[in-house]
C-alpha cells in the first residue's frame, strides 16, 4: 500500500480567478477522484502552494512534501499535471528524474496519464518534453505581460506597489498628500541653500520627523516590521533629492526582472519609460534643475578628493557592534597627513551611535594578531605567538654570547686548552647563525601577517564587529580554533 502526498499549486494569475479550471478545489477533486480508482494508494496528506509561481524554487508547500519524503512518511506524489510541481525544466526534471527514483517514490501525474511505475521510454521523453514547454509558456507569460505593462507606463500610469513619499495613491495616479509634501519642499529648500544631504538628515533627525518608511506604518499603509531602525539617512535623502516624481513626471522601467529566474538588474537611462506632467509638482522645475547641479558639483569634489589609497579599500563585512550598522571607510586628516579611519554609518548619515569607531590600521594590526594566533592554534605549538619566538630566540642569543665571553675569560686564564677553546668557539658560533637566522625567519613572518592582513581578510572574515577602541570580532568562515 502506497502511502500518497497530494502536490497542489495555484499560482498567482490563477488565485485571483482568472483561471478556474486550475483551482485548488478543482485538482483536489481530480486527485482524490483518482485515488478512488487506485485502492493500492492512500491518501496521507495533502500539500498546499496558493499564489505561487512554479519558476519558485522555495515554496513552503513543496519543501514540506519534500520534508516528509526524506523523513520516510510518504512514498508516492500525486499532481493534477506536470505544472502543477512546477514550471522550471530544471528543478522539475531532477525532481522526477532523480530525487523521487532516489528516495523510492512513486510519481504520478494524472492528467499526463504518467505514473513512474509504469513508465516507458516514450512517457519519460514526454515528460521532458512537457516540462521544457511548461518552461517557455512562463518565458511567453512574462513578456506578453511585461509588454502590457510598458503600455500603461507609457501612458503615464503609475504601477509602483507604493506612492513616492509626499504623494498618496489614487488608482493609477499620483495626488498630493499635503501632510508630508511640506517635509519634502523642506528638504529641497536646504538642498537649494547648499545644506549637505548628511546635515539635512540630521536636521530631521533632531527635529523628530518621521521617515518616509514610519510615515508610512503610522498611515497603515505598510505594516510594522520589526528592528526597525526610523532615522533619516543621507542616502535617503539624495534619493528624494533626484526623484523626478516631484517635478510632476513618472519614471518607470528602471529596473527589469530576467525571467524566468527573477534576477532583477538596472537598465540603462535612455530604456526607462518616462512621462512629463503626469501629475501635480511639489517642485518646480527650475529649483529641482538647480538641486541637480549642487548635487553634481559636489560629487564631483568628492571624486577629486578622495585620499585612501586603493589598497586601504575594505571590501569587507563590517558592523558597528553597538547598533548593529555597517561601517564605512572615511579619509580623516590628522596633522598632515590622511588616515583612514572606519565609522558607523548611522552616525554618518544622521543618526545616533555612541561608537567612536576605530582606525583602519589599528584594525589591519588586531586582526593580523588574530590570524597570527589562529594560525599557531592550527599549526604550530599551543601558546606560542610570534612574539613568544621572538623572546626565545633573543634569549638564546644573549645566552650564547655571554657562554662566548666566558670562554674568553677561561681561556685567557689558562683554565681550558686552545684546542678545547676553538672547538667551543665554533659550536657557539654556528648556534649563533641559527639563532640570526631564526630571528630574521621571524620578522620576515611577522611582515607577511601584516602586509598580507587585507587579504587574509577578504578570504577569511565573514563578517568583522567593531566593538570599540582596537576591540574587533572576526567571524571566520573556517572553524574558529578557540
């Protein structure tokens, strides 16, 4: 007796009734019509994918059949039809072709008249032909769609999920929502008095305005997510800053998803889809275009007066361990010359953080120790450190040369023969070279850990915590020897 899972999906098309025939209610029906007929199967459980694409990989109905299969609960799928499991040519074809024969499962799809236990040759070729036109119906759908929607964009219909801060949806239009549009014509008139889109952040940070984002929550247009951090930053606004949206112009098409996969990518500016006066302005025209230019100038500035040197570039994973932000690399003069020092970047955009942050290479040289350690923890002796050898070699040197000197004084007093004294001499003499030889093995050990330390980083630092002044936390992607 085979112990059945009933795999059922509708995808999204599908979930608002567009097509009936795929509905739950209807595969249900055929699947347990089938079971009826078949007293070798019963029915254990049925899983359920509602408004769901079969090009998603991770859908929690399938991973729970899945889950039962390994834990050994059923032993047979039963779908209405091959796209049903789902439209990707990949993942369907080594469900069928491998994971379900692995795993002793019998598959069966009704309305393909497939069942694995009977199967053929000319079954299986169909089965593949099956998922490879399951496939490029989807690649069809997503351009017949992607093709209607440029039509409304281009007839200055606005198809945003969310309304740009300071305007409120009202069908397919943009209207002004007076509330907010004064923080936003209050942004733009520091902007235009020169105030740095970082001061302006910190201004609405200071004066307790809500951000685009709370705005939002306390409208009930977006629910609460937690960990929320509501401060203004200044990459937020420099997006306001050059949104055209309040000049009274819709800009859409700016990105664009690669299907079937969903990989979403930037297009170029000259493929967005723009319209002019589709809706009423916060700003005119004239202050945007001079907003611009300020903003243009002083990018330009900051391109011509960067000082880290390339090498200095992190590249890496670095959090503020007080709040939990990432940390940036900022050139700071000191005296005269620049240094490098990494901030959080919520106190650098506004926000409040009471972590000082720490100088690049002050974290270059901790996190080098770090590697030093581990790397003696893994291969060398326990509680060594290259400063451990370095002491013990100094030591021995000492030891020797002071061995050396004595047997001057013996000698010289007549107490040891010349030929004692040269055998000596030349013992002491070859230990030294080793111990010159150790020493400088050492130091050569000691530059490698420290010049190579950004490398190191790069290809073994998951992530780096900041904690305070010259305290760090690496998490390794190797196994930490502590």
């Amino acid at each position: 007796m085979y112990k059945a899972g009933l795999y059922i999906r509708v995808s999204v098309l599908e979930s608002k009734g567009q097509d009936e025939c795929q509905s739950a209610e209807n595969q249900f029906k055929i699947l347990n019509d089938y079971l009826k007929n078949n007293t070798d199967i019963m029915l254990y459980n049925t899983y359920l994918d509602l408004g769901k694409s079969g090009m998603i990989k991770q859908r929690e109905g399938l991973e729970n059949m899945l889950s039962d299969i390994y834990s050994g609960l059923i032993d047979c799928v039963l779908v209405k039809d091959i796209s049903r499991l789902g439209r990707d040519y990949a993942q369907t074809g080594n469900l069928i072709e491998k994971v379900f024969p692995f795993w002793g499962v019998r598959f069966i799809s009704v309305n393909d008249n497939y069942d694995s236990l009977k199967n053929c040759e000319n079954n299986n070729c169909l089965i593949s032909l099956r998922n490879i036109l399951n496939e490029g119906y989807v690649r069809d759908i997503s351009k017949k769609e992607k093709s209607a929607l440029r039509v409304l964009m281009k007839e200055g219909q606005f198809l945003g999920s969310l309304a740009p801060y300071g305007y409120i949806k009202n069908g397919k239009k943009l209207e002004i929502d007076d509330e907010s549009a004064h923080v936003v014509q209050y942004i733009f008139d520091m902007a235009k008095n020169n105030i740095s889109c970082y001061k302006i952040a910190k201004i609405l940070n200071e004066e307790k305005v809500l951000t685009p984002y709370a705005y939002k929550i306390k409208k009930g247009v977006v629910k609460e997510k937690k960990c929320q951090n509501f401060f203004w930053r200044e990459s937020g606004i420099k997006r306001i800053l050059q949104n055209r949206a309040y000049i009274g112009d819709t800009v859409q098409s700016v990105k664009t998803t690669l299907a079937p996969k969903g990989k979403s990518v930037r297009l170029p500016e000259e493929k967005w889809i723009t319209v002019e006066n589709t809706h009423k302005a916060i700003v005119s025209r004239s202050n945007f275009e001079l907003v611009q230019n300020i903003l243009n100038k002083r990018k330009r500035s900051k391109n011509t007066n960067r000082h880290i040197s390339k090498n200095n570039n992190s590249g890496f994973n670095i959090h503020c361990g007080m709040c939990g932000f990432k940390m940036s690399l900022k050139s700071i003069k000191n005296k005269n010359k620049t240094i490098g020092y990494y901030v959080c970047s919520l106190n650098s955009t506004g926000g409040i953080c009471k972590n000082t942050g720490i100088n690049s290479s002050d974290l270059y040289k901790t996190a080098s120790k770090i590697f030093e350690t581990h790397y003696f923890l893994l291969f060398g002796k326990s509680g060594n450190t290259l400063e451990n050898l370095k002491h013990k070699a100094m030591c021995s040197k000492r030891y020797l040369n002071l061995k050396k000197s004595g047997l001057y004084e013996l000698f010289k007093n007549g107490k040891i023969g010349e030929n004692d004294f040269n055998i000596n001499i030349k013992n002491i003499s070859l230990k030294l070279k080793k111990s010159d030889e150790k020493l400088g093995y050492i130091s050569d050990t000691e530059k490698i850990f420290l010049r190579n330390t950004v490398f190191l980083l790069k290809a073994f630092a998951e992530k780096i915590i900041v904690c305070g002044k010259n305290e760090i936390e690496i998490k390794t992607k190797y196994i930490n020897p502590f």
